[in-house]
C-alpha cells in the first residue's frame, strides 16, 4: 500500500506539466499568420501535417473553446486520478491492508467515496472539499459545464463562490488560478491523509 501515494504523486505532476505545455499550444498559435504548414511530430498519426491556410483561419471564439477544453481537462484528470488513488487504498484496506487492483475486486461498491468514510483519515472539512469536488468535476464534465440539481454545490473553491440552490441550468466558470488552487489543495489533503491512515492502522502485510 505504501507505493499508492507515490503513484498518486508522479500522476498528478504530470497532469500539471500537461497543463502547462497546454499554453504553448496557445503560445504558438498567437504567432499567426503562418506562411508554411507545420509538420506534425507524430508517427503513428497518417495526417502529419497541417496546413498554413488551416493554422490560420483559427479565430478569437476557436482559441477560447481550446482555453475552455484545457480547464475542463485538468480539472477532470486530477479527479480520476484522486479517484484511482482512493479506490486503491480502499479495496486494499480491505484486502488484510495488502495492496490489490481494483478490477480483481467483484464487489461493485468500491468507489472513491468509500475511502473516505474510513475512520481517521479525514477530517470533516477535507471531507467535504473531496465531495464537492466530485460535484464541481460532475456538472463541468457531464452537464456541460452547468449547475445540476443532483450535484448540490456549495463552496469556494479559491475565490470563486459555488452554489447550486436556485442556479440549476446556470452555466459555471472556473478560472485558471482556482483549478491550481484546488490542484495544491487536493494534494496537500491527500498526503495529510495518507499519514493518518499509515498511523492509525497498522500494517501486517504490505505489498508493492
């Protein structure tokens, strides 16, 4: 169990590089116009390149929808990243705390929530941040980035104030600098966590 963490670690630094190589996509767009097309650099790909005239006929509503895409991407890796993490924790908490994938597990009620109603390892405020965070996750990626009236927001996440009740339908924003905000957040909840479970449980039988 103790190899769940690191895992958890190097998945989401790489999900922040990702976010960050995202902008120089942008970056290198804003060099329009183009006056030759751009060789793409990827083998297994039959279109390997893409024309000048293509670049450049990008508009201003284009590179805004790319901006939008890369929020709603990160915001939605580091949930399933989390959620890997907490499943895994999970199904080996019950397995005598010796790690085991989740797919060998038949019972169907393994989901992330479950880690979290383990005793001592949370507190009721980090439990609520993981809640609605799902919830936030929910209404961006599956209702199309409006508020849901079976995802009950309520919270703010860096400066920005959610609150489903009476907002059902209405579209939501979330800014660059509140997704790095609950990136930090979830990390730190995540390793505080990680020590109360390894302290308050002890270990019999640890598995890589």
């Amino acid at each position: 169990m103790q190899t769940i963490l690191s895992e958890f670690k190097g998945s989401m630094e790489r999900i922040k590089n990702n976010f960050v190589l995202s902008f120089l996509t942008i970056n290198f767009i804003n060099q329009r116009p183009f006056n030759n097309d751009v060789v793409l650099p990827i083998e297994e790909f039959s279109h390997k390149f893409i024309t000048a005239r293509a670049l450049n006929s990008f508009d201003v509503d284009g590179i805004q929808e790319y901006a939008n895409s890369i929020r709603r991407h990160f915001l939605n890796d580091i949930v399933i990243v989390y959620e890997r993490y907490s499943m895994l924790m999970f199904v080996s908490h019950k397995n005598n705390r010796c790690r085991i994938e989740p797919c060998f597990i038949s019972d169907s009620n393994v989901g992330a929530h479950n880690f979290e109603q383990v005793s001592k390892v949370y507190s009721q405020d980090d439990m609520t941040f993981l809640i609605q965070l799902r919830r936030l996750r929910n209404c961006i990626v599956h209702f199309n980035g409006m508020y849901s009236s079976t995802n009950v927001l309520d919270y703010v996440f860096g400066t920005q104030k959610y609150e489903s009740k009476r907002n059902e339908g209405n579209k939501i924003s979330i800014e660059f600098d509140n997704i790095l905000w609950i990136y930090d957040k979830l990390m730190n909840i995540i390793e505080c966590g990680n020590d109360s479970y390894f302290k308050n449980y002890s270990i019999n039988k640890i598995s890589a």
